[in-house]
C-alpha cells in the first residue's frame, strides 16, 4: 500500500503493566492481550500517521495490523504502523490483532477517517423543451461532505417559484420548472468544504443543441486535422 512504512517495534512503554504471575516454580503460558491501542483519529490527507497497538503475553505476542475496507489487506508485523502521507483510499477501519499461540487472538480496531477537498467527479446536463422542467446533476466527493452552489454567469442562483435547488448528501439538482428561452446556457456547480472548492460546467439546451454543438466541434477538429496532413504533406515535398 502507498506510504506504508514497514511497522516498528523497537519503540518499548515504560508503563507496560506486569504479567499476571502464573508462577509457582515454573511459569505457564499466558494468552495475549492488548492493553493499549489508539483512539480513532480523523486527519487530513497528506498528514504522517502512526498507529500504536501494544500487547502482553508469554511467549511474546506477535502483532499483526489489516485494513478491513476494502479488500483487508495485510500491512505487516509490528507494534507501531506507520503511514506516510496518508491519502483517501487508506481510510477506514483498522484491525490489529495480538497472538501468541496460547488461546484465541486479541483483536482491537481503529478508525481512521481522512479529510480530502471537494472534488466533482459527475454532472449531467439536460436537453429541455420550453413549457417542460429541466434537471441538472452534480456529483462530488469530499471530506468532510461538500456544500453546494449553483451559479449563472456570475450570478449565485437560490430557489425560487422558477427554480429549486434541492441536496441530498454528494449530489445536488438544480430544477428548472418550466423552461424558457432565457433558460438555455451554461450553469456552474460548485462544491466546498473547509479543505477547498471546485467546479464544473453542466449545460441546459434545447433539443437538437446539444447534438449540433458536438458535431460542429467534431467537423471543426476534422478539419484541422486535415490541414495539418495536408501541410505536412507540403513541407516532405
């Protein structure tokens, strides 16, 4: 996993409790336990992170951490996991497990939740007959979960008889009820949290619009492809 660093364990509390003696001429086996691990922590991506999970037992334990979300993948042996530049694919839910053999594993979790800046990963424009109710979708993902603002030009839109604006956690439409002329263009869509912002264009266009504009572009990219062959072409003679 990326900026994984392999755990230490040469790092030793000094307010390790003593072992439960078992001792009467001979000393028994005792199962591993863990008696102290970390709290859950939230950070913000980027940040260097150190798990700590400690654990007594005879024989000495072995300390073993997992990521459960999403695959539960192993990370390695050891009483400190670090994680080096922490990014938003390494959070979730820590597993670290203390055995030594003697009787079932002791198993303590950690959550860990990472802050990341908004960022709009789906909008989908609409083709809209006037008289009709046109929809535009935006989607971001965030953390922490994003506020929403729609804009036209420069101007910040807010619901109204002609418009609604409605938010459901990462996604937010921006309603039309019932489209005119005026309606027709480009809207913005911006998402923020405390870490940052972004936008994104979503259109609202009459029917026909939409397919027009795109085959103009293609016609126009054709063309200069063509051009360019065409002066090369020229430039070999």
């Amino acid at each position: 996993m990326s900026g994984l660093k392999r755990p230490v364990s040469e790092h030793k509390s000094s307010s390790i409790p003593p072992l439960m003696s078992f001792c009467s001429g001979f000393c028994l086996s005792v199962p591993a336990i863990i008696y102290k691990v970390s709290e859950d922590i939230t950070v913000n991506e980027g940040s260097n992170v150190t798990l700590t999970c400690l654990a007594n037992g005879r024989p000495d334990p072995s300390i073993t951490w997992r990521l459960l979300n999403p695959s539960a993948e192993a990370l390695d042996v050891g009483e400190y996991l670090e994680i080096s530049g922490i990014v938003r694919s390494q959070a979730g839910r820590y597993e670290c497990k203390a055995s030594n053999d003697v009787s079932t594993p002791d198993v303590k979790y950690v959550n860990v939740v990472v802050n990341y800046p908004p960022y709009i990963k789906e909008v989908r424009s609409s083709e809209t007959p006037v008289g009709q109710a046109g929809v535009l979708h935006c989607e971001a993902s965030a953390v922490p979960q994003p506020e929403f603002e729609w804009f036209r030009e420069e101007r910040r839109l807010s619901s109204s008889q002609s418009v609604s604006i409605q938010i459901s956690g990462p996604r937010t439409l921006l309603v039309v009820a019932n489209v005119t002329e005026d309606d027709y263009g480009n809207y913005t869509c911006v998402a923020t949290n405390r870490l940052g912002i972004h936008n994104a264009s979503v259109f609202l266009y009459k029917p026909g619009m939409g397919r027009d504009i795109n085959a103009s572009g293609c016609m126009c990219q054709s063309f200069w492809l063509l051009l360019l062959s065409v002066l090369s072409a020229l430039l070999q003679c």
